[in-house]
C-alpha cells in the first residue's frame, strides 16, 4: 500500500518550479530545477532519497545566488534531510525539496 501511495502522489505531483514560483532566487546553469531533479532521481520513481537528496542540493549550492549558497552547510544535510521529510518515508518529494531549498537557502 505504501507504494501505490507513492505512485498516486507522482502522478499528481506538481513540478518543482511551480512550487517555487513566488521563491525570488536566480539559478545559473542550463538546467531548471525539474532536469535536475530528474538527473539526480537515480530510480526514477519521482522522489529523492537521501542520497539523491543530497546529490541534488549539493548541485543546487552550486547553481544557486550565491549569497543564498553561503547560507548552507553540507555537514548539516542529514539533520535537514530529516527535518524536511514531512511524513518521515525516507524519500523528499517535490513540495517537501521546495521547503528545504525555500528555508535553508534564504536571503541574507
């Protein structure tokens, strides 16, 4: 049953620039955020785990304004992987990487 929840809340769920819409932040690169996301979803199931997580916001520190990169400590992703995790399944989807990038990378 777990996994058919994951795959009805795939199938609905929103892209991560629709959920950043109102996040004033510039990205640099020539990937959006759902390429990236899809790059670093390694199994394709549509949510990171916390490998992938961490994959994937090591390269949105790169990618990211900078005064907002310095912002983030690496050594603190496991704590912050666990705090984002919503309903504590082991993976980020979508909506729960737009709260941690929103948070953890604010202005200054």
């Amino acid at each position: 049953m777990h996994n058919r929840k994951k795959v009805l809340l795939k199938k609905s769920e929103k892209t991560l620039k629709s959920h950043l819409k109102n996040y004033k932040v510039k990205f640099f690169g020539n990937k959006d955020l759902d390429e990236l996301w899809s790059e670093k979803d390694d199994d394709k199931n549509g949510w990171l785990d916390k490998f992938e997580a961490e994959n994937f916001v090591k390269e949105v520190a790169r990618i990211i304004d900078q005064d907002r990169a310095k912002n983030f400590d690496m050594s603190e992703f496991p704590k912050l992987f666990e705090k984002f995790d919503e309903d504590k399944n082991g993976y980020l989807s979508k909506g729960e990487m737009a709260q941690f990038i929103k948070i953890v990378f604010k202005g200054s």
